[in-house]
C-alpha cells in the first residue's frame, strides 16, 4: 500500500510570503503529525491532527498552522516567511487508535522549503 | 518540556564492528521509543521500536535495549555494513503521536 505522500517536494519562496504544504497518509490511517528538520535545531514536531481536530502542538510560533479534512489528508501553512523556516517539513502519519501513545509512526518523503 | 538526550552525535566504525547509540529521556510517561534510520537526502525511516513493557527486542543485525528505571534506550548493530551508514535518531512517545527525537547520530561504516 502507498506510503506518506507529500507535495510539493521542493519550493522556493521569498521573505514574507505564505507557503502551503500537503499531506495524504497512509490509507486507513487517520493521524497525521508535522515536523521541521534543520542542521541546528534537529527534528522538531509542529502538531498534529486526529479526526480533523488537533491534538497535540509544538513549540512554534502562531504563523504556522495546519489542518485536517475528513479523508486524513493534512495540509501544514507557514504565513509571513522568514529565512530561518527554510527546512525540512515531514508528514508523518499513524493509525492513531492510542490516544496515549505507542503508535506505529512512518514519515512521508518531506517538502524541502528554501526561504529567500 | 520533554528532552532526549542521544550519545555520540558521530560514531566510526570498521565494517563488521557492532555499533551502540545510547539516549535518555527525561519523561517518565513515555512508553514508545523508535528508532529511525536517514540516509542523506531522504526520510526517516523506522527500524525498530520497543514499548515500555518490553526491556529488549531484536530484528536480525538490529537490537534495542530499554531501561526505564534509569530511562535509557540503546540501539546496538552488529555485524555492520558500508550500508549502515547514515544518521540514526532515537525518539520518545508520551503523548499522541508526538515524538520528541535525540540529536542524531552520524554512522560512518568503513570498509
């Protein structure tokens, strides 16, 4: 079955601007995370969403934001661009049925953003 | 918040040597803590994982060790190989699917 799939897979875009990124996750399953990947701050989660709602957030600020739609598909929006968000945007993506936790968690290829 | 600790951040290795990568959580809650494995350029990729009512388990060359009274988790590769070679991240789960990933380490696997 298909895995995390996320577009674009790369994008420029310059100071100021507003980006969209898109998620589909495995089918069947119905939780889809963010996280952003830079050489200097590592693997950090945004948030992410079960059953359209959010559940969990991470320590970014309010110009990032994200949904989630009836199928699971998600979609992550960053608005007033600045350089230091050029990275990595992984989706990842679980069944979600452990509201605590221990779910299975698989990444999508990621959405490399340059900032200009 | 919480916070993974992960040990070395780089590790070098002889082909067929075994590799230990070492992380502490701070996080008594926690009870998944996976391992990832990404080769330059591409995704995480999950190689193992163990759950906190399990203290060992292993997949072929790949082990993981867990301890929760001392809350550290190992990754140990044996037998390892040029392919091995990429930065490998330990991660823990308390809360939904939120993971909170060490710093990485950097697997260089010579011939």
């Amino acid at each position: 079955k298909a895995g995390v799939t996320q577009t674009p897979r790369y994008l420029i875009k310059t100071r100021g601007q507003q980006v969209t990124l898109s998620c589909s996750p495995i089918s069947g399953h119905r939780s889809v995370s963010w996280y952003q990947q830079t050489p200097g701050q590592g693997l950090q989660f945004l948030f992410e969403y079960f059953s359209e709602t959010q559940r969990n957030k991470g320590n970014f600020p309010g110009r990032f934001s994200g949904r989630q739609f009836s199928n699971s598909r998600s979609e992550m929006n960053v608005s007033t661009l600045e350089l230091g968000d050029s990275a990595l945007y992984l989706c990842a993506s679980s069944l979600g049925d452990r509201y605590l936790s221990g779910n299975t968690i698989y990444f999508g290829e990621g959405s490399w953003l340059t900032v200009v | 918040g919480e916070n993974v600790e992960q040990h070395p951040s780089t590790l070098s290795v002889q082909e067929g040597d075994s590799a230990v990568i070492k992380c502490t959580y701070s996080d008594s809650a926690s009870n998944y803590f996976p391992w990832y494995k990404q080769e330059l350029g591409k995704r995480p990729q999950l190689i193992i994982d163990i759950r906190s009512n399990v203290g060992e388990k292993k997949d072929q060359r790949i082990a993981v060790t867990l301890n929760k009274t001392a809350k550290h988790f190992s990754l140990h590769i044996t037998e390892t190989q040029p392919e091995d070679s990429a930065v490998y991240f330990c991660a823990d789960n308390n809360a939904g699917n939120m993971l909170t990933f060490g710093g990485g380490t950097r697997l260089m696997v010579k011939p």
